[in-house]
C-alpha cells in the first residue's frame, strides 16, 4: 500500500466521492443562504434583494433594489465585520476541532484538551481584572484591545508549554499531549477561578460576558487582525487530509506507510492553536463547536478528512452564524453570550448521541 491509496482509498467509490462533492456544495449554498439572512436581520430590516445590491455597489454592479443609504451604512459597517468574525470563527474552531480528532483517533476530542482555550481565559481574565490595577500603579493607561492581545498570548503559552512537555528526544507523545493538555487545563481555570474571586462587581460583568462568548466587538480592525490566524488554519489544515486519514490506521502504521507522523503532529497543533487562540481571543470562548460539527459531518459525509475537513469548516461557519443570529434577535434591545446558544445546541446533541450509542452498543 502507498500513499496514493490513503488519498482515495479503494474502498471509497465513485459514488461516494460524488455524494461528498454534493455534501460540500450543499454546506456552501448553506453557508450563504445563512450569510444572507445574518446581513439583514436585525433592528434595521434589509431584505435579500437589498442586501445583495449593497454589497455589489462597490464592485460596479447595479442590482433592481433600492435601498437606503442607512441600511447600506449599517450592513457594511455593523454587520458585514461580525458576519464575517461569525464565518471565521466557526470555520476555524470546526477545522481545528475535526484535526484534533482525527490526530487523537478520539470523536471526543476538541482543541480545548490541548489547554488552548484554558489558557486564553487565564491571560484574558488576568487582564480584565488585574489590568486596571496594574495601570493605576505604573502610571499608564490600559491599552485598548489588550483583552484579546493577552487571550491569544496566554493561548500560545498554554500550547507551547503542553508540547514541551509532552516531547521527548525531539518526538511527542499524542497521549502523553493530550494528559499535559488536561493537566494545564485545570491549572488555568483554577488560575481563572481565583482571578474571578477577586474581581469586583464591574469586572464580574465583563469577565462573565467575555468567558460565555460574544461577537458584539467585532469591527474592520479586530477582523483584519485575527482574520490571517484563522485563515491559514482554514486553508491549511485541509491540506494535510491524506496524512489524517493515514493517521485513523495507527500512529505507527502510518510511519510505515511513509508519513511523517512527528512533523504532522507538530504542524496541526501550532495551526490549531494560531487558530484557536486569534478565535477566543476575539470571540471569547465558544463551545461545542468543535465538538459537536465534525461529528455531524462524520454521520453525513464519512470519515474521509478530505471531505470532513472543508465540510466542517463551511458548517462551522453556517452554524455559528445561525447561532450569533438568534443571539442577537431573541432578546432584542439586549443580546444574548453566544456561548449560551451553541451550549443549548450541542448539549441535547449530544445526549442523542450518548442514547444512540447505547442503544448500539444493547
């Protein structure tokens, strides 16, 4: 066997092939009907027609709507960046959430057991409440967007940290990875849960909004500056399908077969940590995600991470923006964490799951 037969296996047919490529044009034409629909609800109604003329305004095009000048300003300068922060975020945390499992061999892993978002909480909070402090003290004032500068710095030392521990003699141990990952876990959120006792009543507020996720801070800046994290593990992680799907044979049958299973390993988790971590550190922390769509792309398009892989990006963004939706609209003047949808989402999600399995398993 060599490595052309692990990129198309001979057990995939013709027709399956064709069902994935059907898969992912349908999760694209999804993704846009649901992009649509995020541009124009809101306080400011804006129909489908309307939205799809203010958006070709500046390419040229004259599209047979009319609109307002105002709905043009507030789909453009409000919405456009948080439905694009909406696909991004939901793109990255899906792909890095499918990596994770296929380079575990674990459904049930997510890029939060490698201590990614664990340690973005532990810097984000640690500047939320100790920020104000510390400025009054040396005398300067708290930088605007230091909160995701410090979410995203304590997202790369939590993952640097786990790979140093879990590599040996230049080779890291997946097991040995996702223990460190689990141990620093817990000693970030017991570092976040004291900061969290010591915060007052203000900073309670702001850490308890920004720990349950939001996409309400979205601008043009904080996109065009998480926007390359996120896109390189979108656009790359794709590109290592082949080795993934050697990897679902065994670490070391996948050696065998002439994959390099250390520098893989080493290359997926920096993607998923530049992408994960430029995620909460914009979005704050999002469950589920994840979790629950690469499982979902499993039981529709198969194990094939040539499909599950940009199938998952495209659902992630999808269901995200559904999710900021509804977030945004159910309470209307106020908003809901986005946290708290995509939990409700995923949670019954997966006591189907559980309940199916048993029932498999009886």
């Amino acid at each position: 066997m060599n490595q052309a037969v692990l990129r198309r296996p001979r057990s995939w047919s013709l027709a399956e092939q064709q069902h994935g490529v059907v898969g992912i044009g349908a999760l694209t034409l999804g993704l846009f009907g649901a992009a649509i629909l995020a541009l124009g609800s809101g306080a400011v109604a804006i129909s489908p027609g309307q939205v799809l003329a203010i958006l070709a305004q500046p390419l040229g095009l004259q599209l047979p709507w009319d609109y307002a000048q105002g709905q043009a300003a507030v789909l453009l300068q409000i919405r456009a960046p948080r439905v694009l922060m909406a696909i991004l975020v939901g793109a990255a945390l899906a792909v890095s959430g499918a990596a994770m499992q296929g380079l575990f061999r674990n459904p049930l892993a997510d890029p939060a057991l490698i201590g990614v978002s664990a340690g973005a909480a532990l810097a984000a909070v640690a500047a939320i409440v100790l920020g104000s402090s510390l400025a009054a003290v040396v005398g300067v004032t708290v930088i605007a967007g230091v909160v995701p500068l410090a979410a995203f710095c304590g997202s790369l030392a939590a993952t640097l940290l786990v790979k140093r521990l879990a590599t040996t003699e230049g080779r890291t141990d997946v097991a040995t990875l996702l223990l460190a990952g689990i141990a620093i876990q817990a000693i970030a959120m017991a570092g976040t849960g004291l900061l969290t006792y010591l915060a007052d009543d203000e900073q309670l507020r702001t850490l308890t909004f920004w720990t349950l996720g939001s996409l309400g801070g979205a601008t043009w800046q904080t996109l065009l500056i998480a926007a390359p994290l996120m896109l390189l593990a979108i656009i790359g992680i794709p590109l290592f399908a082949h080795s993934l799907n050697a990897m679902l044979l065994g670490e070391a049958e996948a050696g065998h077969l002439g994959f390099d299973t250390q520098r893989l390993k080493q290359l997926l988790v920096l993607l998923v940590a530049a992408a994960v971590g430029a995620a909460v550190a914009v979005s704050g922390i999002i469950g589920f995600v994840g979790l629950v769509v690469p499982h979902l792309l499993r039981l529709a398009l198969g194990p094939d991470h040539h499909w599950l892989l940009p199938g998952s990006a495209l659902l992630g963004a999808s269901l995200l923006l559904l999710a900021d939706l509804l977030a945004r609209t159910l309470v209307v003047p106020a908003e809901l964490p986005i946290g708290i949808i995509t939990a409700l989402l995923g949670g019954p999600f997966f006591i189907w799951l559980l309940t199916s399995r048993r029932h498999r398993m009886d």
